[in-house]
C-alpha cells in the first residue's frame, strides 16, 4: 500500500489561494485563548480531550483509594482507618469509578472520536457539550471535595435505603450523593442527546448506517441506553433527596414507602450502567483488531447486532442483584435465565474477533498488547458472570469477595484495558505525538500481572465467606494471607497505572512526532492532521466503504465536499439511513454562557444539601442564564 | 481527610488470636461455601464445583483459539480464515455453547433453587432472626408462635431437623449468612423473609452479616452451633429458663450502671429490648458479636471500652470502680 496523499486535500495545497483558504477556515473554527478563552471553546475536541483528562485524573484519585483500602485489609483488626473512614473511602471509590470515571471517560473518547470518524466538523449542540463538561468538572469535584472535608457519603455507592436515610445517615454525606449524582447524570444525558443527534444527523455524505464505524455504533448504542436507564437513577436519588429533605417518605416502611422500591429503581439503571461503559469499549476493541490486523472486521453486522442486543437484553435482567432479598423464586428464574443470555453477544463478538485476527499479520503495539490483555481478563469475568447469574450460587457468592472479584474482571477487564488501549491507539491523533512503546509494554505488564494478583484471589476470599464492604477482619477467618496477595498486587496495579502517567506526560512534550496516520488506520479520525485541525476537516470526505482511508490509498484519490463557506461554521447534514446530503447548519461558535448557566445550576444543586429553598434560587438562575445564552446573535442573524 | 484516630487494640489482638482458635478449633472451613454442612449447601458447594470445571474449560478453548489465531502468522504470509470456517467458529463459540450453558444454567439453577429454598415439610424449630446494629438476635418460638427463649449472637440448630428461620430488622438492611448451611438472605425492614436450615452433622461453624449495614458492619458475625437433637433440647430448656442467679452485689450494680436499660436479664427487674438478652450470657462462646471469645478479661473490657474493640457500637463506655466491677463481672460470669 501506498502512503498515497489525496490529491484534493486543501492542507497540501501550495498555492496561495489555496493557503489562504485553509487559514481562513482555521480561523473561524479557532477557540479563543487567554484565560477567558479558557472558558469559552466549544470545539468537540476541546471539550472530549477535557472530559478525558478530568476522568483520567478521577480515576487516579480513586484509585488511590482504593490502595488505602488495601492497605486497611493488609492484617485482621488492622486500624489505619476507623469504619466510618473506610465506609467513606469504599463510598466514594466505587461512586467516582463509576460516575466520574468510567462513564465520562467512555464519554469523553465518544466526543472526541465519534464526530471524527463520521467525518463531521463538529458536534450537533456544541455549547450543550459545553455545559455537559462543566456540570461534569464541577459536580465531580464537589462530590470528592466532601471526603477530603471528612462528611462524604458512607453508605456505599448503591444508597440502600434505610440505610442512607436521614435517621441511620445524619449528616450531609448522603444529601451530597444525591444531589451531586443527580446533577452529573445532567451531563451524561445532554452527552447522550448530543451524540445520538451528531451520528444520526451530521455524517459524511455516503456514509450509510451500514458503513458507519463499528465503535460509532457502540456510540449509539451507549447513547441510547444512557437516554434510557439514567432517567431511572436521577428519579431515584430525586426521591431519595425529598425523603431527607423534605420526609416525602418513598422509601420509608412505616410511611407506607418501601425500601425494594429503591433497590428496584437503583438496579434498573446500574445493571444497564455497566454495560454503559462496556459497549463503547468494545467499539475501541473492534476498532484496534481492525487497525492492527490491517483487514476488515469479520461479521460486521453480527457484531452490530451483537452490541444492540446486549443494550437490548441489559435492561431485563437487574432483578440479579436482589436474589437475597426474597423475591420468589419464579420470578428470579426469568431474570436468571436473562441475565445468562447476555452470553450469547458476547460470544459472538469474542469469536468475530478471534476470527479477525486468525492468521493476520498483527502488529503488537501497545494498543494491541493491552487488548490482548482484554480477552484474558475479559472472557475470564464473563464466565464468573455466568456462574453468579445461577440463582442457587449467588445466593451463596453475592456480597461476598467472590462478586468484588467478578465485577473487577468484568469492569476492568472490560472497560479499563480496553480504555488503556484506546489511549495509547489515539493518543498521537490527539496530541500529535506518539507514547513510548517501551513504557506501554512494561506498563501494560504490570497491569495485566497487577490486576490478577489483585483479583484472582478475592474468588477464594469470597468462597471462603468474607463479605464485601467490611472494614476489618477477625484473624481466625484465615483470609489474611490472600489479602495480603491482593494488596501486593494492587501495588503492582499501581505501578503500572503509574508508568502509563509517567509515559503520558512525557510523550505530550517529547514523544516521537507522530503524523496524520501512524498505525495507517482506515477510520476518518486519521484523515486529518494529528492534532486534528480546528475544523476537523476543511474539506469534509464523501464515503463509499466500511474503509475509506485505505481505499483513498489504492484509488489514490479522494472525494471531498465543497462548497461549504469559509467565513461561518458550516457543516454538511445529511440523512439519516443513506447519509443523502441534505441541507447545511451553522453552529454556533465560542462563548462563556455554558460555564456561567453550568456555575448557576451548581449553585442550585450544592444549596440543595443545606437547604430546599435553593432549590427556587437554581431554577430562577439558571432561567437568567439559559435566556441569555439562547439570545439570538450572529451567525443566526443574516447579515 | 481526617486526623487518624488509633485505636491501641494490640493486647486485644493476641489474647484474641490465641483463645479464638481455641474455642473454634479443628474446624477447617468454619466460614467457608466449600465446605458444606447440610445437603442444601452440599448442592450449591457440588453445583459450583461443576461450574468451575466448564468455565475453566470453555475459558482454554477460547484462549487456545485466539492463542492459536494469532501465533500463526508467524509460519508464512497472513491468512485468513475461509468465510465458512469462521462462521461455523462464530456459531458453535458464540451461539450454540452459549445457549447450552444458559440452559444448563437456568435449568440446574431452578431445581437446585427449588430445592434449597423449599420447606420439605419442616419439622424443625422455628426462630425469629431479628438483624440489630451490629449483633444478631434470635428467639426460639414454639408452636403457637409464643417467644419460648432469647439469645444472641448464638444459633443454636438440631441435627436433621429443618429449622425455619424468620428473618426481619426493625433498622437497616441485613443479610443473613451462614455459608456451611444455606446461601443468604436478607432481612428486609417492612418484610419477614423466610429461609430454611438443616445442618446434618454435629458441629459449629461461623456466619456473619452480609448485606452492608454501618459502621460495624465488618464486624457483626455469629456462631452457630448443631447438636443432636436430644443435646439440643436440654439446651433450649435451659435457655428458656430464668436468670439462675437473681440478686446479689453485682446485680445491683448492673442495674445502678443502667445496664438494664437496654439489657434483659429474665428474672430480674432488667428488662431493656435494645441490646442482646443477657440471661445465659456465660453460655455463650463469644461476645460482641462473634468478635471476641467470652472471657472474663474481654468482659470487662466490652464494658468499660467498647469503643475500642468495635468503633461506632451503639453500647456506651462504663466505668465504674473497680470493686463494682468485679463484682458485674462476677455476677455475670455466673449467668449460666
């Protein structure tokens, strides 16, 4: 194959006009910069490289975490930390790994890639994707302030009621899970909305559903189910909050609430939740077999219905996380039987890929190395899933060690390696250089043997009858000795987080200049400069395959849009099965108006723990804000 | 984060190492879902087994095949796959072994859960097991359903007879576990969950809270104890019986302290509901929920510092002379 450059690309024009273009081009898609610019870019990939950095640094936190709680469970009786530090720790280590990590980060690379890979030149509501992002930033960080000012919430990531009611849950711990949740599921859904609209609406003219990249499907898939199950949540900690709040009494016994309500509501989003963050990844999955192995995806629409089926199937089976609580047994069965089924996408998408890879000539690049990683750890989780769906066996697994271990292979094996991967694979698209090979080999090692020696043992533990969330041990149990593996291997887990930091920041500064294309991937994000230009492309492509790029090289020729204006972002809508174009949008450019309508809505919600009249104080401030916001201005004004 | 409280628990802990794995000696397992004392636990404990097997089985198939996939670009050119070769692969790996383990799964999983959940004609003692903060409560009834006797932290079970457990909390969430006998379930304010326990050997294991309740949610265990069916009636005689001593010195300091406030003593003018009834304490085998042996020593250091041996319990500190102590302690002791 050639390193063929397409003859129409206006970045390797050399004549002035065509310089001048460009320029022009590049100017109206800039962001301001200065401080205030700070505050303004609504670029997608200003906003998508934030959400990633700021889950990124969550997750470090978090992480943290999680070795103090290791440390804690290193001896029986141990008191590095009081119960109720360690509640307040397990808290916030399993709330941020899922709201401020795993389901920003998925949607943090979506932001980034998917508007890239459908060659479009930004997102459909830019200042929307804006106010997602600071909601995210500023409710994620209040939400973490409150463990370092000691009143985090300690009754566990999952609330349970009466637990976490105000009579058994004084304090503000738990009105700041409430309402901080609440408020960083506003930016889940405005992600959602906007990523749905974007694929259906902005992509390149000829790119069919049926050509749409495999992770721009995981995309939409993710989009959909987070439309969908986090309305569940937000309901649930809304009712929660009026409870404390206001004593509504929808979870109170002798109010005539019940305490299942909340289990049920709670479940039927966080069973969906954990394939929220497991579909995306793997999207990033099939889109680094795809590269690495240089040939086509096997079983295209397999793996598509795979991904939808799994959405699909997520949202009948939450019942599994209430064996225990003496639902009867008929009922159970169904949801056993459902829970099992989500085996059967799965299966189809471990063999699609073992049979893509068959015989290829695979390059073993960190990327690639990390998914490899995936499989093991991966397949590993999915089996114990199997096994804990059986309602029999759960009865005796569930809340033990044996569960932390699953959910750890499926979570981190599912949505953490892949996320490595991704990292390592976009990075040069993002920063314009590329990460050390070195580092990200030993990195991904000392994960993966990490990651194993950290977890493997929790199946034993549990088996052998040591519950989850417990603060200490009595030494008689006899678990000390796997405890202390986990928590050696959780340092070596660390490590090689660490050394991925490490590499990280020192590739952004002097890594090796990476190129448009340096793993010659086939997907549009490569089709622009590495760090994309500020209008994606000032050109947008026309599509007639499932791999453009590599076509682009055989044909040595590539067919672009024009007639798009230089002086205005345009971009191209087209339709939304066969991606007809169909008419040109203006979106609308840099302002400030979605920091100070996010600031607003954060006074509203933050006021809320202390008091219920903040409650009208959010509303009118965010009224004042959002009209000002919405004010028509240029460009909707002809001029 | 906050200043670190250290709590000094070093004497606490050897005395405990020592005197624990006395008391619950040469009982491998004693918490363990591997290690089955009864038939419904027997079922799971063998269904698991199975199922470890073919998961390990279907996990070196898959691996072997990606394994095998990927190392054979290192014999010559790439290659790929025939189209029908792989779509035999994707349907037997993703498919058909699928749908057989989902069947397996579901099938296995409601007889088994059929019959580890089932009554089988109980005729066993019925117990109400009530989840406190942090300790467990059981009272034996009889079979109008009146409260024959009150213990705690204590089960107590005949051999080869099905007990039926009544679960309910007045409070927060539990989950009852003992893994050697039954899975779990929880204890649900609002609602009596029932389950079933029939133990078929002699012998003494340990369980503990499953479902996350507080601060000392680590720390609320229980033991429970299977006897023969005779050995257990004596002891559920004895244990509906009165307090065996009711006056004397150190019952009056028990009730001048207040003790009785929240503590019963059947028998005496101690009648409290809040903490566990303490009217055989010195049959039991531990104290504190199944944190520490019954000795006198961790006795007297339950009263005077139980913040120390478990953070956050809802029994406050006493401190009295050290001659009224002695004399509690005493009494106590006796309360057979």
């Amino acid at each position: 194959m050639t390193d063929a450059t397409p003859a129409l690309d206006l970045r390797e024009r050399t004549d002035d006009e065509g310089r001048e273009r460009l320029a022009r081009i590049e100017r109206t898609w800039a962001s301001p910069t200065g401080f205030l610019g700070w505050f303004m870019p609504v670029n997608h990939t200003a906003i998508g490289r934030r959400f990633i950095v700021t889950s990124f640094v969550f997750f470090l936190l978090s992480g943290v975490l999680a070795l103090a709680m290791r440390l804690q469970l290193l001896v029986p009786l141990n008191d590095l930390l009081t119960p109720d530090q360690y509640n307040q720790i397990m808290t916030v280590h399993g709330t941020a790994m899922m709201f401020l990590f795993a389901i920003p980060a998925m949607e943090g690379v979506a932001i980034y890639v998917a508007p890239l890979m459908i060659g479009a030149r930004d997102m459909a509501f830019p200042r929307l994707n804006a106010f997602g992002y600071y909601v995210y930033l500023i409710g994620g960080s209040a939400f973490f302030l409150s463990l370092f000012l000691g009143m985090a919430p300690a009754a566990g990531w999952f609330n349970y009621v009466p637990l976490s009611n105000k009579e058994f849950a004084p304090g503000y711990g738990v009105d700041i899970w409430t309402t901080m949740i609440t408020f960083i599921e506003v930016s889940a859904l405005t992600a959602a909305v906007e990523l749905i609209v974007t694929i259906f609406k902005l992509r390149a003219p000829g790119m069919s559903l049926n050509r749409l990249p495999i992770f721009v499907w995981a995309v939409l898939v993710m989009s959909f189910m987070m439309l969908f199950a986090m309305p569940s949540v937000i309901v649930a900690s809304a009712m929660l909050m009026m409870d404390r709040l206001v004593d509504t009494q929808f979870f109170v016994t002798e109010g005539g609430g019940s305490p299942l309500l909340w289990q049920h509501l709670f479940w039927f989003f966080g069973h969906p939740e954990v394939y929220i963050i497991l579909v995306p990844a793997l999207g990033i999955v099939t889109t680094i077999i795809v590269t690495f192995t240089q040939r086509p995806v096997f079983g295209y629409t397999a793996l598509v219905l795979a991904m939808v089926g799994i959405g699909m199937v997520s949202f009948g089976l939450w019942v599994h996380h209430m064996y225990t609580t003496g639902l009867p047994l008929m009922g159970r069965s169904f949801f056993m039987a459902a829970s099992s089924m989500i085996a059967i996408p799965s299966g189809v998408q471990v063999y699609c890929w073992i049979a893509t890879m068959w015989g290829a000539k695979i390059r073993f690049a960190t990327p690639m190395l990390f998914v490899l990683c995936f499989f093991a750890v991966f397949i590993a989780g999915g089996l114990t899933g199997v096994m804990v769906a059986s309602v029999p066996f759960d009865r005796q697994v569930h809340d033990s060690y044996f569960v932390v271990a699953h959910f750890h292979y499926v979570l981190v094996g599912g949505a953490v390696f892949p996320l490595m991967a991704g990292l390592y694979y976009w990075f040069p698209k993002m920063t314009g250089r590329m990460m050390s090979e070195r580092l990200g080999w030993w990195s991904a090692l000392l994960i993966f043997l990490g990651f194993n020696l950290t977890f493997f043992p929790m199946h034993q533990l549990g088996l052998e009858g040591m519950p989850r969330r417990v603060y200490t041990y009595v030494p008689e149990m006899g678990w000390q000795f796997l405890n202390q593996l986990a928590t050696a291997g959780s340092f070596v887990l660390a490590a090689g987080f660490g050394l991925t930091l490490i590499n990280a920041i020192r590739s952004v500064f002097c890594g090796e200049v990476a190129g448009d294309n340096p793993w010659n991937a086939t997907t549009l994000e490569w089709a622009t400069a590495s760090p994309p230009l500020n209008s994606n492309f000032p050109q947008p492509p026309v599509i007639d395959s499932h791999t453009p790029i590599w076509d682009w090289q055989q044909d040595d020729e590539r067919p672009v849009v024009g007639g798009l204006r230089d002086d205005r972002r345009e971009t191209l809508v087209t339709t939304l099965l066969d991606a007809r174009p169909a008419m040109v949008q203006v979106l609308p450019g840099p302002t400030p108006w979605p920091f100070v309508s996010a600031v607003a809505a954060s006074v509203g919600f933050i006021g809320l723990i202390f008091s219920p009249w903040f409650y009208v104080v959010g509303i009118l401030a965010v009224f004042a804000t959002f009209v000002l916001w919405f004010w028509p201005r240029h460009p909707y004004r002809e001029e | 984060m906050r200043p670190e409280r250290r709590i000094n628990a070093r004497p606490r802990r050897v005395v405990l190492g020592a005197t624990m794995a006395a008391a619950l000696s040469g009982c491998e397992g004693v918490q363990s879902v591997l290690s089955p004392a009864s038939d419904d636990a027997r079922m799971v404990a063998d269904l698991a087994w199975w199922m470890f097997a073919t998961a390990t089985f279907i996990f070196v198939v898959t691996m072997g095949l990606l394994i095998t996939g990927v190392a054979l670009r290192h014999k010559r050119e790439a290659r790929r796959i025939s189209f029908r070769n792989a779509t035999v692969m994707v349907v037997i790996g993703g498919v058909i072994a699928p749908i057989a383990a989902i069947v397996a799964v579901s099938l296995s999983g409601v007889m088994i859960g059929d019959e580890v959940e089932g009554d089988a004609g109980s005729s066993g003692p019925v117990i109400e097991v009530h989840g406190k903060r942090w300790w467990w409560e059981f009272r034996y009834l009889d079979r109008d359903g009146r409260v024959i006797a009150t213990t705690a932290n204590e089960l107590h079970l005949p051999v080869g007879q099905r007990a039926t457990l009544r679960l309910m909390s007045d409070n927060v969430i539990h989950s009852f576990w003992a893994p050697n006998l039954q899975g779990k379930t929880d204890l649900v304010p609002g609602k009596v969950n029932t389950l079933y326990a029939e133990p078929d050997v002699a012998g003494r294991w340990r369980g503990q809270c499953a479902e996350f309740c507080g601060l000392q949610h680590g720390l609320m265990g229980f033991v429970v104890q299977a006897d023969a069916p005779q050995d257990f009636d004596r002891w559920l005689q004895a244990q509906a019986a009165g307090a065996v001593v009711r006056e004397g010195r150190g019952l009056q300091v028990f009730m001048d302290l207040g003790c009785g406030e929240c503590h019963a003593i059947r028998g005496t003018a101690a009648d409290g509901q809040k903490g566990p009834d303490l009217t055989h304490l010195a049959s039991r085998r531990t104290l504190a929920a199944a944190t520490i042996p019954n000795s006198r020593g961790n006795l007297g250091g339950w009263i005077t510092s139980p913040q120390d041996i478990k953070p956050g319990a809802l029994m406050p500190a006493f401190a009295p002379p050290s001659d009224d102590l002695d004399a509690l302690l005493t009494y106590l002791e006796a309360l057979e």
